[in-house]
C-alpha cells in the first residue's frame, strides 16, 4: 500500500512540477508578442496539457489511497461513493485534496486554449496554491513547532516546483529558445535554490530529534536529500559560469548537463514523495497531551507580560517567506534607482520597512503567538494588520518601485514584466476592486462575514484558515488605504470629496461594528479559545468585550489620520491647480494673448448691455 501511495504521489508531483515549470516558461522565460504567446510558446502548450492530465490522474490516485490508507483498508474500499464523498466534503484533508483535484483539470481544460500572458501568470498562481494547499493537512501540521514546520514546507515545496519545473521545462526547449530563458531563469534558479536549502533545513530542524531520529530510515533519505540538493546547487553554478560569457556558450556541453540535473531531480523528487507518505520518527520521552497543542499547534505560552510580548517569537515560516521575499525585492528595486542615478525618497523606504516589522511582530512576534490564545490579543494583531501597517505598505509606493525598475521588454514586441504589470493595474478587475465602494466593502464588510458567524471559529482551528484571515486582513487594508491615500497609480481617479465621505463611513461601520462586538452576550469563536484550556484566562466573555473595545480605540485612530492626509492632500491639489491657472494666465499675457477670464467676463458684460439695449 505505501509503494503505491509513494508511486501515486510521486506521480502527482512529477505533473505538478512540469506544470509549474511550463506556465513559468510560457509566462516568463520566452518572449511574448505585445501581451500575447509567442509561437515558441505556444508549443508548449501541448506539454502543459499532458502535465496538467498527469497531474489529475495523480491527485485523484491521492484522494483514493489518502482515503484507504486512513482506514487501513485496500484501495478498492475507497471507491464507496458514500465513503468518498465523505472524505472530500466532510474531511479536510480530502477538501484540500479535492482542491488540488480542480486545479490540475481546470489547467487541463484551459491549457490547449490559452493566449494571454496575464492568463498564464493566472494559471502559475493557481497551480502553486493548489499543489501546497494540502501541506496544511500533511505530517508537518502534526509536528511540534506547527507554524515553522508547515510554513517552511510550503516555501520548500514551492521553492522546488519553480527550480525542478523551470530545468525540465529548459530540457525539452528547442535551443533557440533555450538560449533565450536560460539567462533569465538563471537568476531566478539561484534564489529557489537558497530557498530550499533554508526551508528543507528549517523544516527538518522542527521535525527531527537530532539526538535519536537520524539513525532512522527517515532521516538518512533526509541527508541523501541534502546531499543531491548541493549537488543541484552545483549544477547551477556551473550553468551561471558559463553563462557569464554569452559569446562563446558550449550550448552543446549545457544540454547535457541539463539532462543530468533533470536525471538528479528525477531523484530528488522520488525522495519528496517518499518523505511525505512516511511520518517522521517521533521525538522519544512520555508524551504529555497538550491541548493547546492538538488545538492550535502551539503548547500554550505563559501568562503575557509585556516583555513576553515584546521578545517572545514563534516562527511562522510562511509569513516570514513572504515577509522576506517583499524586503528582498523592495531592496533590489532600491538598488536599481541608486545604480541608475535616480533617488528614492528615505521616507517611503523607512515607512515601508516600519510596516514589514509590525507584520512580523502581528504574526511570529509575541503578539501573533498570544493572539492565538486571547480574542483581546488577536484583536490588537488584526488591526495592526488591518489597519497600521497597510499604511505603512501604501506610504512605500511598491507599485510605483516596480513600474520604475521591472525590467523592460527584451524586444521592441515584448510587453515583459513591466508591461505585464502595467495591463493588470489598468485591467477591469483592477478597475473593479479599487472602486471606493467595493474597498470599503472588503475592509469593514468582511468584519461582520467573519466575525458574525460561524466563519471565525473555523479559521481559528486550522493554520491555513489563520493564514488566510491574516493575509485577507493586510490586502483589504492595503486595498482601502491605497484607494484613499495611495500615491501608487491608481485606474480610476477618486474625488477627494468622495475618499472624505467613503473614510467616514468607514469609521462609522467600524465604530458600529465594535459596539455590536462589546455587547455580545454570547462567544463568538465557536468554543475555540475555551477548547485551548488557558490557565491564565478564565472570563473568555470579558475579553472578548476587551477586544471590541480595542478594535475601536485602534481602529478609529488609523481612519482619523487618513482623514486629515486626505484634506491636506486636498488643499494642497487645489493650490497647485490654482498656481497652475496662474501660470498660464500670465504666460498668455506674456504672448499677447487675451486673458480667459478676462474674454469671458468681457462677454457676459455685452450680453447684459445688450439685455439693457432690447429692453
């Protein structure tokens, strides 16, 4: 039964990651003609849909052997449609599986038809959440150190899908088009390659009992993992040395090397997929249950204190990816401008990095480790996530960074990643989302959808629930306030008029909001934070009232400031269209020209004379 659980996974992985690497390719490594396939890549449109068909055969061969191996029953057990159906609606491992079912065939049905560029950048998105979300159920959501032990999987993997997809997909191009993506993929090699190696040593670090695990048969796949990963990161290298001097590349001796790390990934691969059908030896000693543990994936931290808010950290290795990977490329971005001769204002830079930090402090510090056991504490980490640091994001102007240093088009026909963007930002969706109407409705809509019924609840009791509330609390503000105060181009020009009414009713709602949460006689987390059993906090009512009140105090202080910006911002346009009008009033004087206001006011004066004449 687990050789063919680890065949079928390894299947699903093997389509997985040549879809991954196809998309990239299609949407990235080849040129693009004006936002549209080229005619190379085009033809890797028929790779994308016999990987995507691999990919479902292995997914649903998953759901299959997920399910048997569950019950220790054979295979043949889990075609019961009443047992499956269970398993994928009632079960969420087998939602998560499910899921990743959908994506791959959605990518099968699409991939002979797709055209557009910002359609495969859909796809790639797509495919990367559907092949990490059943992570979030696997063996490392069981582990002990829960958030870094899933969260640097998930890097792990998706880290691994772009490197191994992108070599596979260079394999199979046609050496015109090899030379081309090559360059490009090289730089983008390098930094899955660091991910990895920093991802697969976190994880093990969280899973692994040095002392007595790495005798086991695990462990030793572990290390002959490792020991392939730096012979990958070799290949790599030896790919970056000879693409330092383009003129004389041996296209030749770099195929052949490619198709020895394709062979070694092949291995690698093989390895994952043995990994993640076995479970990690268990840490030795009497194991004590801990139901904060098998809650939350926490051990229940002691009574806060300031000091163990302010220095406590619990990694969640996903957040501090992301995290990183936005300082990497807002640095990078910085960089470019100072090497170009350009300036980037110090404050934008330092208002950006201000947000990075609350992030950080919201979701791994002390207070994302205490938000998971107190309403009050999670309280206060979503309206700093909701509410501080997406200013301090929309201050750093990231859009307007990235249109001044993306690269351009590698001929006059690309559009390139630039252009890419600049179609999305003027896209209908984006047109759509930065309506104010539709901002606010996400910023303090949501709050009633999540808070008001049973949705709060479940989220809390899943990491991938978690994640999705933090994430949606920081890109609704971000939303919000980039529609309100933004200096990042906007689609549609909003009146200053109107971002004063729409701030308004946002304080509104959100003062309403809090008031309908401090009132509540009722709990509203669905018995998660009682089932979490803190000594340290017995009236969960009370603090629940704590945390409205909070969310109002916190929350209107945000909205005020944003009001003033606004009215500034305000006086200061209507100063500058007045210094304009000016301007251009002198200027036509200074050209012999009459003056407009004076012709007009000349004209309603002849028409009242005329008035006073007929009469």
């Amino acid at each position: 039964m687990i050789a063919f659980s680890t065949t079928i996974k390894y299947l699903s992985l093997i389509g997985s990651f040549a879809v991954v690497g196809t998309l990239l390719a299609m949407g990235f490594l080849l040129l693009d003609v004006h936002g549209k396939l080229s005619t190379s890549a085009e033809k890797l449109r028929s790779i994308l849909w016999i990987s995507a068909l691999t990919w479902v055969l292995g997914a649903v061969g998953n759901i299959l052997f997920t399910l048997a191996t569950i019950l220790d029953q054979p295979v043949s057990v889990a075609f019961d449609a009443t047992m499956l159906r269970s398993f994928i609606t009632q079960i969420t491992l087998g939602k998560f599986l499910l899921f990743q079912a959908i994506v791959a065939l959605i990518v099968s049905l699409v991939a002979l038809r797709v055209q557009k560029i910002l359609t495969v950048i859909f796809l790639l998105a797509l495919s990367l959440i559907g092949l990490v979300i059943p992570i979030f159920q696997s063996h490392s959501a069981s582990s002990g150190s829960h958030a870094l032990a899933i969260g640097s999987l998930v890097i792990h993997v998706v880290a691994l899908s772009l490197w191994v997809g992108g070599v596979f997909t260079l394999a199979i191009l046609d050496p015109k088009d090899r030379a081309i993506a090559v360059p490009r993929f090289s730089v983008l090699a390098l930094w899955a390659a660091i991910a990895v190696v920093v991802s697969g040593t976190a994880n093990a670090w969280a899973r692994l009992d040095f002392k007595a695990a790495w005798s086991s048969a695990y462990a030793l796949v572990v290390a002959a993992k490792i020991i392939l990963t730096i012979v990958l990161i070799c290949f790599g290298y030896a790919h970056r040395k000879n693409l330092y001097n383009r003129e004389s590349i041996d296209w030749k001796a770099f195929s052949r090397l490619i198709v020895a790390e394709s062979l070694i990934m092949v291995i690698t691969v093989a390895m994952g997929a043995w990994l993640s059908s076995n479970q990690a030896p268990e840490r030795p000693g009497k194991t004590v249950f801990d139901p904060a543990l098998s809650v939350a994936g926490i051990s229940s931290p002691p009574p806060p204190t300031w000091s163990r808010i302010f220095f406590s950290y619990e990694p969640d290795a996903l957040m501090i990816g992301i995290l990183v990977t936005a300082v990497a490329l807002y640095i990078k971005g910085v960089l470019v401008l100072n090497r170009r001769g350009d300036k980037w204002p110090v404050g934008r830079t330092v208002s950006f990095a201000t947000a990075i930090s609350l992030i950080d402090f919201a979701t791994s510090g002390g207070l994302g480790l205490y938000a998971h056991f107190a309403f009050s504490y999670h309280m206060v980490a979503h309206m700093i996530l909701g509410m501080i640091a997406p200013i301090g994001i929309v201050l750093g102007a990231p859009i307007t960074l990235a249109l001044r240093t993306l690269p351009q088009g590698r001929n006059s026909d690309e559009r390139g990643v630039r252009g890419s963007l600049l179609a999305a930002l003027h896209s209908k969706l984006a047109t759509f989302y930065t309506n104010p109407i539709v901002a606010l409705a996400f910023f303090d809509g949501s709050l009633f959808a999540l808070y008001f019924t049973g949705l709060f609840g479940s989220l809390m009791q899943s990491h991938a629930g978690h994640l999705f509330m933090n994430i949606h609390f920081l890109l609704a503000g971000i939303l919000f306030f980039h529609v309100v105060i933004g200096i990042d181009p906007n689609p549609r020009r909003v009146p200053h008029l109107v971002r004063i009414v729409i701030l308004f009713a946002a304080m509104s709602i959100h003062a309403f909001f809090s008031v309908a949460l401090m009132s509540a006689s009722t709990l509203i987390d669905g018995g998660y934070f009682a089932a979490l059993k803190s000594p340290w906090l017995t009236d969960l009512l009370a603090d629940q009232r704590i945390g409205g009140s909070i969310g109002w105090a916190m929350g209107e202080v945000p909205i005020l400031l944003a009001l003033v910006a606004t009215f500034v911002n305000w006086m200061r346009d209507d100063t500058r269209e007045t210094k304009r009008i000016d301007k251009n009033i002198e200027r036509a004087a200074a050209m012999g020209q009459p003056d407009e206001l004076a012709t007009y006011n000349k004209y309603l004066q002849d028409l009242a004379q005329r008035d006073r004449n007929e009469s």
